[in-house]
C-alpha cells in the first residue's frame, strides 16, 4: 500500500521528515515567505497521520514503518516507470534493505522469509515460466533464504547480481499482455491473484478498531480511499472490492458478533449483485479467478463471487438450520442473516448430487421449500435438546417430565410467534402452521399414553394437564396467526390433533369440587363450635372463626382456579354452590344463636288508679309471672354487648368480603379457557360464537347474582335483626334497674333522666369503640329507639309507683330532649331530624299528660266508637297515639282525682297506693292478666249504639283488677 501511494505521486513522510517540515514552516512564516506549498503540506500532513494509523492497526513498528518508507521513496526515485507490481516492490526492497536496518535478527529473519516466499508464489509458480527461468527464481531463492551465505557470506555485488536475475525474469513476465485487456492489467493480476486477494483482505482488516474488533474506526472512509491506490497493482476492481469487502464484513461479523457489520456486510453484497452494464471483459477477468471450496466432503471450482457467497451460504445454513439455537439470545439478527442468505443464494443438489448455489427473489418455491426445512430442522433440533434433559431435570425440579417439556416447548413456540415467524412470514405465510403442527404433533406422541391413564386429580394430573392445555392452547394462537398472515382459515379438527384435556378434566374437577364441599362444612362447624366472640384485634373487630371461614373458602377458590385447566359454566356453578352452603351455614349458626327480644321486655304491671295513702297499710304484691326458660336465659347471659357487637363486625366482615371474593373469582374465571373443542367449532358462524358469548355472560351474571346476593340478603337481614336486639337488650334488659325502674319511681322530681343517661352514655362509648364505624349509627340508632320506647313505656306502663301531675310535664319534656341531645352528641352523633322523628310519639304522648282529663276521657269515648265500627288507628297490634290502650293508661298514670273518679266509677280500678309493683328480672313479656286483658279488650264503644260494648270492656277491667285485689 505505501508503494502504490509513492508511486501515485503522493510523498510518504517519515516522522523525521514531519518535524523538518514544521520547523521549516516556521521559519518561512518568520519571514512572511507563505506559498502554495503550506496547503499542499497540510493535505501531506493528513496521508501521513492516515497511515500513521494503518501502522498502529496494522501492529507495525515505528521502525519497520521507518526503514519501509525512507526505502520506497528511495525506490521510487529511481524507477523509471509509474507501473509497478508485486515482483518489485519485493526485489527493491530486499535489494535496499540489510539486516542493520533491524533492531532484532529474529525479525529481520522474518521479513526476508516472507519476501522470499512473496516472490515464490508470483514468479517461481507462474503457469507458463520457462524451465531456465524456473530453475533461475528457485535458485535465488536458495541463497536469499541461506542466511549464512546471503547475509554473511556473500557480498553485496553478488546479491545484487542474485536479484538482478530474478528481476530480469519478472520484468519479462510483467511485459506480457493481460489476458482481457483491460486497462492497466498486467499478467501478476491472474497469476498472482490469489496472493492479491489475501493481501487486500489483510488491508481491508486494518480497518478494525484494534481495541474493539466489532468497530470500524473513525478514519474509515478515508483510509478506504488510500487503499484503492492498490487497485491497479492487485488487479481489484469496483465489483471485486464490493464482494471482498462484504466478505471481510462478513468474517469479523462471524468473529465478533456484531450486528452493524453484517448490515454492512449485507449492502456490500446487494451491491455487487445490482451491478448493471458490467463491463464483458471485467466480467471474464472476474469469472477467471477460481477459487475451491469443499462441501460434503466434495470439491466445487467456483469464481471468486459464488465462493464468497457460497462460503456465506454455508454458514448462513448452518445457523439457519437451527435458529432457535443461534438466534434466541440474539433476536436481532435472525433477520439480517435471513436476508443475507435469501441475497447470496441457497445451496441445493441435484438429481445427479451434483452442488450448486442457486439464486431466489425469496418468493419462489425454491426459497419456500428452503425456509420449510429451516423451520422443520431448527423445530426439531430445539425439540432434542429440551426432551434430553427432561428426565433429569424432572428429578432436580421434582415434577413431571411432561410438564416440564410442555413449558419448555411453550417457550418455543412463544418465540415462533414472536420473534421467527414475523419474519419468516415475508417469505413462507405459512410458518406458524408448520412449526405449530410439528411441535404439537411430537409432543401429543408422548403425552397420549399418559392421557389414557388419568383418572382423578392426582399431584402428576394437577402438573401434566394444565402445562398441556397451555400448550395446546399456545400452539393453537400460533396456528390461527399463521392463517390470518396467510390469508385463509383452516378448520383446526381437520390439520390439529387437539389433547382432549378439556373434555378428560371435566369429571374430575367436578368430584374435586365436591370433595371440598364436605372438607369446607366439616371445617366450617368446627370453626364456629370453637368460637368465644371476642375480637380478633383491635384493629380486626371481627370474630376468629370468620376469618378461618374465609380463609378456607379462598384457599378452596385459589386452588380451584390454581388447577389451570379448562373449565364450564358447570364448574363455576359447583364452586358458588360450595361456598354458598359454607358462608349460609356459617350465617345460620350465627342467627340460631339470637334470642326474640319480646323476652327482654319486664311484663307490663297491672292498671290502677292513682290514689294516695294518708294512713299505711300492708301493700299488696303483684302476681309473679313465668319465670323465663333456662336456655333462653343461657342465651341472653352469654350475648353480652361485646359479643353482640362481635357478631355484627362479624356480620360486616361477611359483607366486606363476599364484595372481595366476587370480585376475585369473576377477574379468575374470565381468565379461564374453555376446552379446545368449546374454543374452535369449524360450525359456528361468528354471530353464532357472540350471540353464545352474550347468553353465557348473562348466565354468568345470572349465577353470581342469585349465589351472592342471597349471602348478603340473609347477612343484611341478621345485622337488623342483632342491631334490633341490642338495641333492646341495653335499654330493657342490661339498664332496666337503672332506667325502667328506676324513672319517675315515687315522683318524677326526685326520680329525673339526668341521673341515668351517665349509664346509656357510659354503653354508648363501649359500643362505639367495639363496634365497626360502617355499623356504630345503626347500632346507636336502635339503642336511641329503645330508650325512646323505654321512656314511653315508663309513662305508660310504668305501674302503680308511677304518677304524673300537670306540675311534672315541663320536667318530663326537658328530660326527653336531654335523651334526644344525648343521641346527636352535638353533631357528632345521629341526624337530628332522624332522632326527631324517632321521638314523635314519645312527644305525642306527652301531649297527652299535657291535656285536661275531661279532654283525654272525651277522647277514649271516640276511640271506643272507632274500635265498635272497626276504624280502630292501631296498626299491628302496637299502641297508636289516639287508641283506647293507649289513653286508658294515660288516665292510670294522671295524678288527677277526676281521672281518678272516672276509673273507678267506670272500671272500678283498685287504687295505686295499695300495690307494690317491684317487678323480677327474670320474667316474660308481661303477666298473664295484662296478656288475657289486652287479649279481650278489643274494642270501646260509649254511644247508645255501643252501649253493650262499653258495659263489656268495664266488665272485662272489673275482672281482670278483681283478680289482683286481697
């Protein structure tokens, strides 16, 4: 190369020879002399950095570089012609240079064995030589490669007589006409070329970053240029260049495995096969260089471009044959190599075996066939190498060998889909079909017999089935994707031999199913049959035995769906009918726990009218009533508050998850895949497939609905029905010495709310730190509404001790809005307006003490009538504001002598004053006179028309107080 740049008219400057010039640069812009000659100095100055470079690519030492351009430029200068070859260039410089101008023997040694060995491949193995001129280069040759005689022995006349008779014979050689003649050809382009052509690709590899091979340097192009000064001594051409060069690419691609170079590589190729209006005798110049190549243990003579491309075809085949191998780490050059190989041709055999490189535009049958063996092989080869190893990494990983393979080739065919046969497809549509029908048909070989076998879930089925139907399922995707790309649609039960595991797992999953049901129930009872009802934190508010519940509902859920396999509306329905039973039987557990709160009121004292005592007597006891049944009165010890407020957090819990768990198993199940015959039916049309999607998610619907929300139904109904009674329970059993008998007992100053409400309040903060914040209002609530009941009950059926002056009225009023207050904890608590409208008829009742006794009495004779037409204002059987029970009693319980008179003129009720109205704890609803009086009280009825119906309700209240009298 620095021979063709000598001798093309450019000066090799030494390092010497730079540092000469910079100085005399200096000095002549010292002396203001500036030329023409400065700016050919700074294009010199480039050359010399650019081989510079090519020295350091190249590894050559600044020595070496040294001695090889003070001698060419000495060369030059004497050579006469502007032509040079290789001959020489060899025999100047081994006439110039000696073994002083090296630093090391050994590395004088080398270079002169080199020349030699230069000079004998290109004049010494020259075809037509004559025999004298033979013998005269092999003789020379002889004493250049003594070194005894040719550097010590012989002196430099004779050694240049040596040389001057090898260069006799390569002038003679270099006079003969080319054989094409093409300009500039001389007969070292033929006879030499295959030394030339080594000699360029070593230059070519100059090009290389040394530190990091995969990298063309900076100075590429430039150096690129310089190189083409050999052109003309190396006999290369355009077309030679662009081949040789894609071929260098190529090789430092295969050495270094980076991408850029094989696209480099890649329009090197392209462009060598886009050459048009090639010139005809370059063309035979280029169709004369033969190279061999051995293929199947067979020789093939190929011109320099179809050994290049052929050499690029082999390999391109090699990888191709099992892409999966060469190309699933480096995904990116699978379709760089696919073009490369599709650009220099496919190597294919004839009839007679002979081997030829056969040209494709990529769409014809010849690609087709070639890229269907790729896929084919390369399936296959990764097939081996997973199956190999199953058996053993089955033992590592502890499972199914069939499972472990039908992941693997998931693997494979994930990539298929992905990465090859996007691109596979540009030129064979259908790939996917190919690789998925192959790979589904080696693996069906070794998963029937298993099939065949199963017959309930066991640990291998629970492993082999779901990886299978995932199989199956990925190969089908990949198949369908194939048909779309190419066009047509294949039923899939004519060219697919599905696994059947939908239609195997069917009965199974259903006798799993039911097996669980009975683990569920059976877990379920003991969890609730161990439960105390104490909070599980103070964070958890729920009890212990939901939370296992839940626990082994969802693990039953998560195990069901974890099953993988393909499933039916019929499975669905299995599983909510498992969990319905287990969460219904929990919830009945709980109801059957609960006690009817008619048990908690005091049985209701007897009706009298107010009279005081001036002089005491002996009062008379009440009738004791039924003493409660002792399981009945179990229950309602052991449902203190706490457990009660356990029991609705509990309830809640309930509600708060079943929202969970629907959810849950609706995102699972739409992530279930029907088997392979519900998901391909060649029958179906498509309105057909969405008009049986539609249907099936309603039935889904359908199905969640009536499981779920029966749940939160029965659920509902339990928190109003705990809610109720405890509200109840608070105020009429827990507080009922401290507020039922307690209030208004003797007289209504003495006896004042403001003394009880500290005790409700003290419950209600209880309450509120134990019960959940989503279920405090409606707790509170039924308390508030149990105190208002109580506080109506004790102005109505507060007893003998219990009278009421029209003095007692405001004190009354007052303490009912402090009751109310208490319930709206200044904003903090219940609405206003809810506990307002809660206290209506407490109001109401008031309202009624409030009036004159002629009034109310004049009021009870309207009720009677109403009761004797049948408009009676009671609504199932409670006490209304204007009904005959309602205002009898609040003439009982008026300090008043008129109503006084009037009940005993009318009903001739025994005075207050001798009874003493001490009720028991333990008790039923009320007594059995007051249950028989209200029983046959039925109606009032004072005009001359009821006249008989009043004589009747006097005669029932003279019975039934005649039976309590001494």
């Amino acid at each position: 190369m620095l021979a063709s740049i000598v001798f093309s008219g450019v000066q090799v400057y030494t390092v010497q020879d730079r540092k000469k010039e910079k100085s005399s640069k200096f000095l002549s812009g010292f002396k203001g002399k500036m030329d023409k000659a400065h700016l050919q100095s700074q294009s010199l100055g480039r050359h010399s950095e650019l081989i510079d470079t090519i020295r350091v690519q190249m590894q050559i030492s600044e020595v070496m570089d040294l001695c090889m351009r003070q001698k060419l430029m000495q060369f030059a200068t004497r050579k006469l012609c502007d032509r040079i070859d290789i001959p020489q260039i060899s025999l100047g410089l081994l006439n110039s240079i000696f073994k002083s101008d090296f630093v090391h023997e050994k590395s004088y040694m080398q270079w002169k064995y080199r020349q030699a060995n230069i000079l004998e491949e290109v004049l010494y193995f020259f075809v037509n030589l004559k025999t004298a001129e033979r013998l005269t280069i092999k003789s020379s040759l002889a004493k250049i490669r003594n070194t005894k005689e040719w550097d010590f022995i012989m002196p430099p006349s004779e050694r240049a007589e040596v040389l001057l008779a090898m260069k006799e014979v390569a002038s003679k050689l270099a006079s003969v006409p080319g054989q094409f003649g093409i300009h500039d050809e001389t007969c070292y382009w033929t006879a030499g070329y295959h030394l030339n052509i080594r000699i360029y690709e070593k230059l070519l590899f100059g090009m290389f970053d040394v530190l990091d091979e995969g990298q063309l340097i900076e100075e590429a192009d430039e150096i690129l240029m310089l190189i083409k000064l050999t052109w003309s001594t190396l006999g290369i051409n355009q077309r030679m260049h662009n081949v040789l060069y894609g071929w260098v690419l190529f090789q430092q691609f295969v050495g270094t495995d980076e991408a850029t170079l094989l696209e480099y590589a890649i329009l090197e190729v392209q462009q060598v096969l886009s050459t048009e209006d090639i010139d005809g005798k370059e063309e035979q110049y280029m169709n004369s260089l033969v190279c061999s190549r051995v293929f199947n243990g067979k020789e093939k003579k190929l011109s320099l471009v179809e050994a290049i491309f052929f050499s690029m075809s082999i390999w391109c085949d090699s990888k191709l044959l099992d892409y999966h191998l060469h190309f699933s780490k480096k995904l990116n050059n699978f379709k760089t190599v696919m073009t490369l190989a599709l650009a220099v041709g496919f190597i294919t055999s004839r009839e007679g075996g002979e081997i030829k490189l056969t040209k494709t535009n990529g769409l014809d049958e010849i690609a087709a066939k070639k890229l269907k063996t790729y896929i084919q092989k390369s399936i296959e080869a990764a097939y081996s190498r997973v199956a190999a190893t199953m058996d053993l990494e089955s033992k590592l990983e502890r499972t199914h060998p069939l499972a472990l393979l039908a992941n693997e080739l998931r693997l494979i065919a994930n990539r298929e889909l992905t990465v090859f046969c996007p691109i596979l497809r540009h030129w064979c549509p259908e790939a996917g079909m190919i690789s998925a029908m192959l790979l589904n048909q080696l693996y069906g070989e070794r998963l029937k017999p298993f099939l065949k076998g199963v017959m309930n879930l066991s640990e291998d089925v629970k492993l082999v089935l779901p990886a299978a139907d995932m199989l199956d399922h990925d190969l089908t995707q990949l198949y369908s994707s194939a048909c779309k790309d190419h066009g047509s649609f294949h039923p899939f039960d004519q060219d697919f031999d599905h696994y059947e595991v939908g239609e195997i797992s069917r009965p199974i999953i259903l006798d799993w199913v039911i097996a669980q049901h009975g683990r569920i129930l059976e877990w379920t009872g003991r969890a609730f049959d161990l439960e105390d009802w104490e909070p599980l934190s103070s964070q958890q508010r729920q009890a212990v035995s939901v939370v296992e519940v839940f626990r082994i509902v969802e693990e039953t859920v998560d195990q069901f769906f974890g099953l993988n396999l393909p499933m039916d509306i019929t499975h669905l329905q299995a599983l909510l009918s498992v969990i319905f039973h287990s969460l219904d039987t929990y919830l009945q557990k709980v109801i059957s726990e609960s006690v009817e709160k008619s048990y908690l009121f005091p049985p209701a004292p007897s009706l009298t009218r107010y009279k005081e005592m001036v002089i005491p007597i002996a009062k008379k006891k009440l009738v004791e009533s039924t003493p409660l049944d002792e399981k009945v009165n179990n229950k309602l010890n052991e449902l203190t508050i706490s457990k009660l407020c356990v029991r609705l957090n509990t309830l809640q819990y309930i509600q708060k998850q079943m929202r969970t768990l629907e959810d849950g198993i609706r995102k699972s199940w739409a992530l279930v895949r029907p088997s392979a015959n519900q998901r391909w039916t060649k029958e179906e049309s498509l309105e057909n497939l969405e008009e049986s999607s539609m249907m099936s998610s309603e039935s889904i619907d359908e199905l969640f609905a009536t499981t779920f929300n029966i749940i939160r139904d029965t659920a509902t109904d339990a928190i109003n029905k705990i809610c109720d009674f405890i509200g109840t329970k608070v105020v009429f059993w827990d507080l009922r010495d401290s507020f039922l008998f307690r209030l208004y007992r003797g007289n209504v100053e003495d006896a004042r709310l403001d003394s009880i409400l500290p005790h409700v309040d003290t419950v209600l903060d209880r309450i509120c730190d134990l019960i959940d914040d989503a279920l405090r209002d409606l707790v509170v609530l039924s308390i508030c509404q149990a105190a208002l009941e109580a506080f109506v009950w004790v102005l109505l059926d507060g007893g003998p001790s219990r009278a009421f002056s029209d003095s007692d009225i405001p004190m009354m009023e007052d303490d009912l809005n402090m009751l109310k207050d208490l319930f709206v904890a200044d904003g903090e608590g219940l609405p206003r307006s809810l506990v307002q409208k809660k206290a209506e008829f407490a109001e109401q009742i008031l309202s009624l003490f409030a009036l004159q006794t002629g009034t109310v009495i004049q009021m009870l004779m309207t009720a009677s009538e109403h009761i004797s037409t049948g408009l009676d204002s009671r609504k199932h059987g409670r006490l209304c504001l204007g009904d005959a029970q309602t205002l009898v009693r609040v003439l009982c319980h008026k300090k008043d002598r008129e109503a006084s008179k009037f009940l005993k003129r009318q009903y001739q009720l025994p005075m207050s004053s001798e009874y003493d109205d001490t009720p028991s704890k333990d008790s039923t609803l009320r007594s059995p006179l007051i249950s028989d009086l209200i029983k046959r009280s039925a109606s009032f009825h004072w005009t001359e028309k009821g006249q008989s119906s009043f004589i009747s309700l006097k005669k029932k209240l003279q019975e039934a107080t005649s039976e309590i009298r001494w």
